[in-house]
C-alpha cells in the first residue's frame, strides 16, 4: 500500500539569514530608544565682577591730584636750585617724570607754575591773619608773630618756604609773584581786621618785621640772629609788631 505523504523530498535550503528587526535600531519596527536622565550641568564659581573701564586719556581724581603735587614739588626744588630765570617748563616736566604739556595744562605757563609753588609752600604762614582774632588786642603782635616765626622754624614748613624766597629775592619776576601773593593773603588780609585809617601801611610794616627776620635768620643766616633762640626773637619782636598793629 502506498504511503499518503509520497516520498520525502530533500530538506529545503535555508536562505541567508537577515538582521533581526527587534534587534536592528534602524529597522521602521524596532522600537525607540528610551533617554536617559540628562546629566545636570558643572558647577562653577561666580567669576568677580569685572570694574568698569575708565575713560582712556583721562586720569582719575586721585591720580590727577598726584600728578599736580609732583610737579609742584618738582617746580619748587627746581626754582631752588637754578633760580627762577634758569628753570623752564620743560626742566620742571624732566624732574617731575611728566610731559611739558600736562604742566601747561595744569598750570599755564611757567610764572603760573611759581605761584602755585609760592602759594602751596606759604600756605601755613598764609594762615597767620587768622590769629589776629584768637585773642584780646594787646596780644596781637605776640600771637603773629609766633605763628609766622613758628612756621619758618619748623624744618618742614620751612624747605618749601626756603627754596620758594631764594628765587623770590634774586629775580624781578619772581619777586612780583611772591609780591602780589604777600599782598592779597597775608598783608591786606591783616589790615582788614585793624580799625584804623592807615591799617595797610600798618599791615605792611608789620609784614616787614616778620619777613625781614626770616629773611635774616633762616635765609642769610646772619649770626648772631641765626643762632639764637626762637622765643627770645618773638620776644623781642612782638612789641614792635604789636606796635606797628594797634599803637594810635
């Protein structure tokens, strides 16, 4: 009897086997990859803020302060040691370690220089008027004169008034700057404060005993004036400035 099924034929060749769907990312039935967590960004340090940029070419407060303050020093040591005819602005710019224009353009020209110098180095004497009211008349001429006579003897109010007079008393313009400053801070303003019709002449012939002393003493170094003792010239010269301020 015949079997139903026929005869077995060859097993069938199995074809190349292709990639697995599941399996294969690129596959349109392969499901989505699934993200992950995103990793939370590094923390960093604040960085400081940085300062605001200034202005080129134009220097602050403090530093043009410093610069004006160099070349006055520089001004005044100069004038010291060349006399006001021999030093030029640009002399004063050299030792200053600036350009001759930032001079100019803080000062002008070069007579200016010298009576911002003679202003700067007589500002402790230029207060001296003030004194004339920290008291009763009949010690005017004591206070003024310790307080004028005071400053020239302390050696560090003294080096600027020094190196300012000695161009003062060796150069006619010069002179006429340290004139017209004497005049309008110290003289004018000491009459101002006298009751009486000649006050000016008055002012000036006290002015005169005071400057003249230091002029002796400090400048000159007449003996025996430069070697004596601070109080006993303001005691001397007290009653004459006193005199020369409130006698009729």
């Amino acid at each position: 009897m015949t079997d139903p099924s026929g005869p077995t034929g060859p097993d069938p060749v199995p074809g190349p086997t292709g990639p697995d769907p599941a399996s294969d990312p690129t596959s349109p039935t392969s499901p989505a990859p699934v993200p992950g967590p995103t990793p939370a960004p590094a923390l960093t340090a604040p960085s400081a803020p940085e300062p605001p940029a200034r202005r080129r070419g134009r220097p602050s407060r403090a530093e043009s302060a410093g610069t004006r303050d160099r070349i006055l020093t520089a001004a005044r040591e100069e004038f010291s040691d060349r006399g006001y005819d021999r030093t030029s602005v640009r002399q004063i710019a050299k030792a200053a370690g600036v350009d001759s224009a930032l001079v100019h353009h803080y000062f002008g020209t070069k007579e200016q220089v010298f009576a911002a110098a003679v202003e700067v180095a007589f500002a402790p004497a230029l207060a001296a008027p003030d004194t004339l009211a920290e008291g009763p008349p009949d010690g005017v001429g004591e206070r003024l004169s310790r307080h004028v006579l005071g400053v020239w003897d302390n050696p560090a109010t003294r080096a600027p008034l020094l190196a300012i007079l000695r161009s003062a008393v060796t150069d006619d313009t010069a002179a006429a700057v340290f004139r017209r400053l004497v005049a309008a801070q110290l003289v004018r303003r000491v009459a101002a404060r006298l009751d009486l019709p000649d006050a000016e002449l008055r002012a000036e012939l006290a002015a005169a005993q005071l400057v003249g002393t230091a002029l002796l003493r400090y400048v000159l170094k007449l003996e025996p004036l430069a070697s004596a003792d601070v109080e006993e010239i303001i005691a001397r010269v007290s009653p004459v400035v006193q005199k020369h301020l409130t006698q009729p």
